[in-house]
C-alpha cells in the first residue's frame, strides 16, 4: 500500500446558477505543492470545445483579443485572496458568459503529480424576481401617535426557470443606516433582528404572507423608536449541486415613512415651598395628539429622593380608566379635563416635604369591546418643601449655686419662659454645652455634655461620660419648663462657660417626633479665685556625726498653703555616687508612705537587712527615717519627696502638688585599705574540649587587713561578642561564706568557681565550646570586719574584661573518625576473604567420575 501526495485545484462544483446582470464571484485555490508560496493562476473559458484565454495573475499578455476590453474596463478581474487562492470577478454577467470555466496553475513542483487544473459550469438564467410596495404609501408619510398599530405591505415574485426560493427582510432607517426588523429566510424560518426578539416573542411585531405573494408587516404599540423609512428587502437563493445555499441576487423597494407622535406626561408647577397646615395643590398633565376615543389611568407617587424608582415611592392616590379614585382621607385625585388630573393634599405637614410625579397610562378600545393598553409614561419629579410652623419662646440659664473652693458643688437651672402658639402635640428638650474659656484669640469648640432626644431618653457626651456614669453629674427636669444640671464635685478643670439649647418637637400625623426650633440661651461663667498651691520640705540630719555601722536618722517637716485639709505622702530616696555597680541609675527609691500612712518597701533589695529602714509619721507633718547599721556602700545624698493630697469628689483623694527636700549626705571617711581587681590568663587561646583557667586577683593598698577581717563576694560575668555590646552573661557566683551559685548552661561544657588562696578566685571552663567565646570580667565586693566587729560592705569592683579565644582542633576532631574508618576496613576486609574462602572449600567443589570404558572388540560384518 503506498501513499501518493500531489499538487491539487479546487473550484466549486457545478453547475453554477447566476442571474443575468449580477456579478459573478467563482474562487479557485491549489494545495500540496511545492515551490513558492504564492502561486500564480490562469483563467479560461469554453462555450463548446475550445477554451479561450481570459486573465492571469502573472502573465499580462495572456488574455485574448476577444476579452482584452471587458479586463480593461475591470468588468471582469482576479482577485486575490491568499497566496494560494483566487476569485474570478466578472460584472454584469450576460447569457453569453455561460459555459466552462478552468482555473489552472503552472507547475513548480519538482515531479510532475496531482491535477494542474479544474473546471466549473456556470449557467445564466434571467432576471424574473420582482419587488413592490403598497400604493400610495412611499409618497405620504404616517403620522401615528404613540401606542398605536400600523401595518405595511410588500410583494415579491420571481419567474425564474430554476428552483429558487425568496429570503424577505423589513428594515427600518432613523439615521444613516438600514437594521433589521424581522426577516422570513430562504428556508421558511421567521429570523427578529437585533433588539427586537423581545418585541417579536410577544407578539408586537409579525410578518405575514398573504395572497399574491404580499409580505405583511404588523406592529403594535408603536414607540418613538419605530419612527424612520421602512423598506422591504428580498433576496433570490438556489441550493448548489454541494448542497449550500447560494444567493443569486437581491432587490429592495422603500415601503413607507413613519413618524410617532410622544405622549408627554408633566406637571404643571414647578418646585414650590408650602408652609405647614396648608393645602397642596399638583395639576399633571397628559400631552397628546390622539383624537380617537381613549381613556387615562393616573397614579401619584411621593419619594424622599428624586432619584427613587417607582418600586422604591409611595403610592399616594390612583385613578383608573373608569375614573375611579383609591380611598385616602387627607388626598384627594379629580378630573379636571380630558388630559388633567389634579391632586390636593390637605392639611400638610414637616414630612411630606420631597418630591411627587405622576404616572400616566393610555387605553383605547379594541373592537370586541376590551381596553387596550397604548403608553404609559411618568412626569418628572417636583419637589416641595414644607416650612414648619415655629413655636415662640425664649429659654434663661442661671446658677443656683456657684463653687468657692475647688470641689464644691456647682448647679445651674435652664428655664423656657415666654412660650406662644404652643399646643398639645409639642414637646420641649434639652441639650447641655460646655466652652472653656481662653486668655488667647484661639477658637474653642463647644463640648456636648448631654442631650435628650424626642422622648427625653438622655445621650451622653464623651467629656462627661464617666463623670455621670459615676453620678459626680446629675442632669434632671425639675417641672415642665425647667431643667437642671448639677455638679456634686467642682473641679478646676469644670471652670468655663456653660450654655444650653432647648429643642421644640412637633408631633406628625404618624405620631412621630420632628424637630421644628432650637433656642440658646445666653452662657454661664463658673469661676472662683484660686492660688497656687505651695508645699515646703525641710529635711534635718538629726544626728550629724557617725560612723559605719551606727544608725543613720533624719526628720522631714512639710509646710503648706492654700490647700485644704491637706494630707501628705513621702518617699525616701537615694542619690549614690556614679561608681556604685549596683545603681547605675544613680537614683534609688528606698522606702514609701502614703497619705493613709501605708509603709512600702520600694527598691530595698538587702535581703540581709530588710528591717534596717524604718519610715513613720510623728506628727500631721512631720515624718522621721531611719536606717539601722549603715554600711559604707549606703554612703550617698538621702531626699524626701513628699505629695500632698486634697479630699476629692465620692470620698476619693486628689493630687494637689508635689514637694521635694534639701538633701541630707552620708560620707564615711575612709581609712581603710584601698581594693583593686584584675583578670589574669596563662591561655586565652585554647582549643575545644580543654580547660581555660580565669583568674580574678584582689589586690590592696593601704592599710594591711587579716584574712579573717576581710571577705569578698565574687561574680563572674561573659559578653558573647568581641566588643562589649551585648547583655553581660552570669557564669557563677561565689558569696562571702563560700557558697558557689552557677547559671544554667545551653552548652555540654561547664563551670567551677573556686578560691585558691584569700585573694584569688579561679573560673574554670571545662570542655570548652565555640560559644564559650567571649570578653569574661569579675565583679567584687569587699566585706571589712570593723574594730566593733561590725562586717561592712564596700563599692563594688569591676575588673577589665579578658577575651577568651577557643579554636577547633583538626587533628582530634578527625582522629576518632580515622581510626574507626581503618578498624572497620580492616574487619571488612578479612571477614570478605574468610567468606571466599570457605565457599571455594566447601560449596564449589567437583566430584570427577572417571566413565569406565568398555573393551570389547568390533563384530564382524560377517556375524552381523
């Protein structure tokens, strides 16, 4: 089986059914070939036998003298559609054009296969199709109203000796292009254009046939898009020898020119402003030019936005076709002539301010006696604003009671005086402000303290809030025209102008509440003439010599004015010098007592002397501190800070102004010795797992110490970085009695901290590690045993850091490694010769048979 691949032209198959007159399009195109992509074609033609040149794509000489002038004039040309496909165009084709037409190609293949040529038939038949309109109607024009029918008519026959079928459209022009209504194809299917499937599928627009071969047009309820020229456009189909349906040519004749007339709908006043209690009074007028018999339905609606649809708008009043009008109390809809409907709202009020349309439909009678609905159109929205009828009244504030001192009570009454024109459905509310007042031209906003809304529910401000929560404001209503607002604790803060604003509510007609005035009233000024508060603190050493060990005591006496029944609390504190370890702050809170003379321990961390301060009140001013067995590291600059306090609003305490004494020093003169640290190192570099010694050394100047009057507490601290930027690390601790305390470790090295002598302490690491890097310093601190026997304890020392290296050691880190890899090697291998060895000795061994020969002689041929 072998597969043959070769050059092929294609042209449609015949025959080919053309209307005399029309232009005849026939394509050829070629396909599997080889050479370039653009291939060029040759045309010719054949009544009978001979073919007779017509045009080619490459070659201008080709055409023959008989067709020379119709491809001149362009009546009959090629066109190209791809690079391997063309159309021969002939125009005006006439009975003499009918007979064979060959499409062929030159060949660029490089063998010879497939076919190089194709020929189609093409038959020239009269033109027999002819199109009409209705008499009369292309030359006047319908005039129709909105809503109404009309119909249009057109005829189309053909006489054609073939079997053709007829494709009619109806198409309507409103600007300066043609669009489809609705069309009856070729093949006997009703086809809606665009925007009118709607319209079709509910039967407001047809398209019938009727006796000698008319197309009817019906439509109904005609709107102001159906105005434009129509016109009926029929084309003439065959089906080819393929099956495919051919459109042979296509007439069209203008039918008719419609125009609608719109039915408007409007009312007759513009925007109007109604004051409340009156009537109002809404014409809405129909605009039409119809003159038959019809009726209108009309509909108010109210919105309270123009923008609303009338799904969202309420209905207000309806008028059918009979002239029957919906029940409403207050509304009324009549008739005023045959297009105005007129709508009359008594009594108005606040809320019916907003805007009302109308909504118009038109009716007209069919001929079984049923009403017909034509249009129906909606007004545009008219806005009316009701103007409420004020209340006349007049509103005073004054103070009942004004404060003197700072928390004294503070009331103000609001009173509504001068009322007029008031009746049962109004209610009056009130809205409480504050203003505080400024030295200065700066603008200050008003503060709500608390409002009432229509049914006097109280809203709280947000200055006020927990205030009144608490019950320290009380707003009330003491009678019908007054209202009170009482502050039970003045404050300094409360000092300003106050000012209230009383609310008139009118009462609608669906009993809800509407605010209709406000009125301010003049404001209030709350002041009272006040001092600065003044607090002195005098703090006295009472005893201005001693030594360490004694009991150190000082008085502080505070003085006060212009602060009532004041109460006071005090705080101990202690400024100690720069080089103190334990205080890098310089400042220390020791001791408190509060104004209920409540005694607390505030940064006293001396486990050893917890009781070893003492702060009590002597008297209502006076207060003594004192601090048992002083030590020299307690030497420093000893304040009190003292706060007093006034008896505020509920019982509660308030901060009136703070206070801060002389200071008191405590020096001790020292003759002691003289205490210096240093770290020492043989190895600071060392490898990992090994053991890195750290020596803290106390040296001393001065006076000579027994081992036995002097002891030390020893901390050794690490910083993980090469500079000293980061949070110092506790390693271990040793205090003076000897007892070792270490941190907890991340790490599978560890410490010890020991003493090797009176003066030296020694950290070991062992097993280092590469975090165990580092900047290591020792803390000291110096314990003295004084004449009295009295240990003292001394300012810390801070040695200068040591930087610890810790390197990894190559050849232990791969020793271990090695030897292991060699033993196992080693087992490897003799248990591999041990295994081939016993399988050549016992699972591979042969046993050789020797085969035992026969001896025996050959018979004879003879015996045999």
């Amino acid at each position: 089986l072998a597969f043959c691949r070769g050059r092929i032209v294609r042209v449609p198959k015949g025959p080919l059914i053309r209307v005399v007159g029309t232009e005849v399009v026939i394509p050829c195109n070629v396909s599997d070939y080889d050479g370039p992509s653009e291939q060029n074609f040759d045309w010719e033609f054949s009544r009978e036998t001979d073919f007779v040149r017509i045009v080619s794509t490459w070659d201008s000489t080709f055409t023959s003298e008989e067709y020379q002038k119709r491809v001149g004039r362009g009546d009959i040309k090629l066109r190209r559609s791809s690079n391997d496909a063309v159309e021969l165009v002939i125009r005006n084709i006439q009975p003499a054009d009918q007979g064979r037409y060959k499409c062929s190609t030159p060949s660029t293949d490089a063998t010879v296969q497939g076919n190089y040529d194709a020929e189609v038939q093409v038959k020239v038949i009269s033109d027999g199709l002819s199109v009409s309109g209705s008499r009369g109607r292309s030359s006047t024009p319908l005039r129709l109203s909105e809503g109404d029918s009309f119909r249009l008519r057109c005829s189309a026959i053909t006489t054609s000796p073939e079997h053709t079928h007829l494709h009619v459209t109806w198409q309507i022009k409103s600007g300066s292009a043609w669009r489809d209504i609705l069309s009856l194809t070729h093949e006997g299917k009703f086809q809606p254009g665009a925007g009118y499937e709607e319209r079709y599928r509910n039967g407001d627009i047809r398209l019938d046939t009727g006796a000698n071969d008319t197309y009817r047009l019906s439509v109904s309820q005609a709107s102001s898009a159906d105005g434009g020229a129509y016109r009926c456009l029929v084309s003439e189909w065959v089906r080819g020898a393929d099956g495919s349906w051919q459109r042979i040519q296509e007439k069209s004749v203008e039918v008719a020119s419609v125009s609608i007339q719109r039915t408007d709908v409007v009312i007759s006043t513009s925007n109007m402003s109604v004051t409340e209690r009156d009537s109002l009074d809404l014409t809405c007028n129909i605009t039409t030019d119809r003159s038959g018999i019809f009726q209108a339905e009309v509909m108010w609606y109210f919105s309270a936005s123009p923008d609303d649809t009338l799904s969202d708008a309420q209905l207000l009043l309806s008028m059918d076709r009979d002239s029957v009008v919906s029940d409403s109390t207050l509304i009324s809809l009549s008739r005023v002539d045959r297009n105005s409907y007129r709508l009359l709202v008594r009594d108005v009020d606040v809320e019916d301010s907003g805007y009302y349309f109308c909504e118009a439909a038109i009716w007209v009678p069919l001929h079984n006696g049923s009403w017909h609905k034509v249009v129906e159109r909606t007004s545009a929205p008219v806005s009316v604003v009701v103007t409420a009828l004020e209340p006349d009244y007049d509103v005073f504030l004054n103070a009942s009671k004004t404060p003197k001192f700072s928390d004294d009570p503070t009331e103000l009454n609001c009173r509504i005086t001068n009322v007029q024109d008031t009746e049962a459905n109004l209610r009056f509310t009130v809205s409480w402000y504050y203003r505080q007042r400024l030295r200065s031209d700066d603008v200050v906003t008003d503060e709500l303290l608390a409002t009432m809304d229509a049914d006097w529910t109280l809203l709280l401000g947000d200055r006020s809030r927990e205030r009144i929560q608490n019950g320290e404001i009380i707003f009330s209503k003491k009678s019908v025209d007054t209202f009170s607002l009482r502050i039970q604790w003045t404050s300094e803060s409360d000092r300003g102008d106050y000012f209230c604003v009383v609310s008139a509510w009118s009462r609608h007609r669906n009993n809800s509440w509407v605010k209709s005035k406000d009125v301010t009233s003049a404001p209030v000024n709350i002041f009272w003439a006040t001092q600065d508060y003044t607090l002195t603190v005098e703090a006295v050493k009472l005893k201005p010599f001693f030594v360490a060990g004694h009991t150190f005591e000082m008085t502080c006496k505070v003085s006060s004015k212009n602060i009532k029944t004041p109460r006071y609390s005090v705080l101990i504190t202690a400024e100690k010098p720069l080089t103190d370890q334990s205080n890098p702050n310089g400042t220390t809170r020791i001791i408190s007592l509060n104004q209920d003379s409540v005694v607390r321990l505030e940064d006293w961390t001396d486990q050893t002397r917890v009781d070893g301060v003492v702060l009590e009140k002597v008297q209502e001013n006076e207060f003594r501190y004192r601090m048992y067995q002083t030590q020299i590291s307690d030497a420093g600059l000893y304040r009190c800070v003292v706060t007093a306090w006034s008896p505020g609003g509920g019982g509660m305490w308030r901060e009136a102004v703070n206070g801060l004494s002389n200071p008191i020093q405590i020096d001790f003169q020292m003759s002691g010795p003289v205490f210096n640290v240093s770290v020492h190192s043989d190895s600071p570099t060392i490898y990992q797992g090994e053991v890195a010694d750290l020596l803290c050394i106390v040296t001393m100047e001065g006076m000579a110490l027994e081992p036995d009057d002097m002891s030390f507490d020893v901390s050794w601290f690490a910083v993980r970085s090469f500079a000293l930027d980061r949070e110092p690390i506790l390693l271990a601790s040793l205090d003076r009695r000897g007892i070792v305390t270490q941190s907890r470790r991340n790490g599978s090295s560890d410490v010890s901290l020991e003493r090797i002598s009176p003066l030296e302490f020694r950290l070991r690491v062992h097993g280092c590690e590469d975090h165990d890097f580092g900047n290591h310093y020792c803390v000291v601190t110096p314990w003295v045993r004084s004449a009295t026997g009295v240990w003292q304890r001394e300012p810390d020392l801070r040695a200068k850091p040591i930087f610890l290296s810790v390197k990894m050691d190559v050849l232990n880190a791969f020793k271990y490694p090695l030897l292991i890899g060699i033993g196992l090697a080693t087992v490897i291998g003799l248990l591999s010769c041990l295994i081939g060895y016993c399988s050549s000795r016992w699972c591979c061994k042969k046993e050789v048979q020797e085969t035992r020969r026969e001896r025996r002689r050959l018979m004879s041929m003879e015996m045999d």
